[in-house]
C-alpha cells in the first residue's frame, strides 16, 4: 500500500547495543489511508505501527510475527499493531475517530485518547507456544509504554523515541522512531554515553520534518560511541489476507452457525449469503450460499 518506510540497524563495536532508526511517514500515512483516522488517532496509532515495525524486525525467523497492543479505556478503545519479520505491519483500531481536545502545550494529548489499562506484547514464534507478557499502561504516549514492557516484564533496558506530526491536511507530515537495546553485558562508558545521547532524541518526528536521515539520527544516538552499520530495510503498511483464509475462519464456525446467519439475513430480506470485512485492511469477502454450504 503506497511507498515504503525504511528501517536502518546498527551495532556499538563494543557489542553493547543495537539500535534502530525508521523514518514512518509512508506508513503511517498507508495506516491512515486504511482508518481514515482522526489526528490524535493518527499520532497514536502512527507510533503503535512505527514501533512494531522496528520490534518486527528483530524477530528470529521468517515466519514469526509480534502483536503490540493496548486494552485501554480512553476514547480510542482497543488498539493494536501487528509486524512480521520483515517490519512490514498492519492494525486495528476500535475509535478511528477518538480526537479528545489538545493538551495545554498545544500537542495532541494521545494519553487521553488511550487511557487507562494494559499494554501487552505477543511474539508468535515458529511452532512454540506464543510468547505474551502484559503491564499496565504508564501514560498511554505509546513510547514510555513500549520502553517500559522491554525493562519489566523482559528486563531489556530500552531507549524509546516515537513521533508522528501530523499536517493541517489530516495527513501524517512526518513520522519516525529511534530503538535502543542493550545487549547482555554491556560496557558501563557505553551505556551513560546512549543515556547521555537520549535526551537529544525526544522529538523524532521533529528531526524527520527538518529533513535528517536515519543515518544523521542515528550519529546523534551514537555520538562518541564507535559503531557500524548493520543494513536497511525497506518496510511498509501490509495486510495478508485473503478469501481463502477468510475462507476458513468462516469455516471454523460451524454449519449450524453458518445455517442460522443465512435464515437472519433472509429474515431482514438479504440475499442469503455473508460478508466478512478484515479489521486491518477494510477488505470485503462475500460467500454466497452455494459457497458456504
């Protein structure tokens, strides 16, 4: 769905972080061309998906995907962002329209807007059982969230930096996100210089809309600290379903089930057939009766 984001990974030499930088705008404006969200949606959202892309990307195999969610009970509802291993995302959002008045500093109050409730992690991966921890949501600015679900329930200490500036058009101007990981045993000089570099990343999408590239912003994370590049990678807003596997979750609810859906829409004087929409992408799937039974 429209063009790509791109996603850049490097390593400090001294193994003891990696980090991560992606300039969103594209698809954050391909999640926004699927909602049709409100701008304090847009900002919320728009990190959510900016931040399970990275997270995708550091899956172990293809195949594997992570869920980032939150179960909240702000105006916007349930929310979540689903990646796979190559950063490629799609979501759901209950409220598109969730849109609470700004705050007094004149930015959008996506705190509001999410609320109060749990942030919850799901890796699924390879045949095991899938991996989830939960905490309870700390501001509902997504960021602070994600950074503190890595340091409590994995105990991976995480820098985190999100943004989405959204345009006076209800499009997203400018959007990105900085990851910072620590690998085990990490060198102590290294980790106060990622601390001491932290406090220059807080407005990402603000560094993006002057025009900086993921490796400019990644020398401002990295500043004083020896590292490589590892590779880039182009992601996007995707969704992968299908009438097949559409197909087969309706299967899976049972031809009585099945039965009585077709007798309610001929009782409301419908054709008898179903149509399913997929949450993440809006697509319609209509079955006929021939085709369910």
């Amino acid at each position: 769905m429209g063009n790509k984001s791109i996603i850049t990974r490097g390593m400090t030499r001294d193994g003891s972080a990696r980090v991560l930088v992606i300039n969103s705008k594209e698809l954050v404006n391909g999640m926004l061309e699927v909602h049709k969200t409100a701008p304090t949606s847009t900002a919320a959202l728009g990190r959510l998906v900016t931040a399970a892309s990275m997270i995708g990307t550091m899956l172990p195999e293809n195949g594997d995907t992570v869920t980032l969610g939150f179960n909240a009970d702000g105006e916007i509802g349930k929310m979540l962002a689903v990646a796979d291993y190559f950063g490629n995302v799609k979501s759901f959002i209950a409220n598109p329209n969730a849109d609470p008045k700004r705050r007094p500093d004149g930015k959008l109050n996506v705190g509001e807007a999410v609320g109060n409730g749990v942030f919850y992690m799901i890796r699924d991966i390879g045949g095991k059982e899938p991996q989830s921890g939960t905490i309870e949501i700390v501001s509902g600015e997504i960021a602070e969230d994600i950074a503190t679900y890595f340091a409590k329930s994995e105990q991976v200490p995480t820098v985190l930096s999100l943004g989405v500036l959204v345009g006076v058009d209800g499009r997203c101007r400018a959007s990105g996100g900085v990851l910072i990981q620590l690998l085990p045993f990490p060198d102590d000089k290294t980790v106060d210089l990622i601390e001491r570099n932290a406090g220059e990343l807080y407005n990402i999408s603000s560094m993006f809309d002057r025009g900086m590239t993921n490796e400019e912003i990644i020398e401002v994370a990295m500043r004083d600290i020896p590292f490589d590049y590892f590779d880039t990678i182009e992601v996007e807003y995707r969704c992968d379903c299908s009438r097949d596997r559409m197909c087969k979750k309706i299967k899976g609810l049972g031809k009585s089930e099945i039965i009585d859906m077709l007798n309610a829409q001929e009782k409301e004087g419908k054709a008898r057939s179903l149509t399913a929409i997929c949450h993440f992408c809006n697509s319609e799937y209509t079955f006929t009766e021939k085709d369910l039974l």
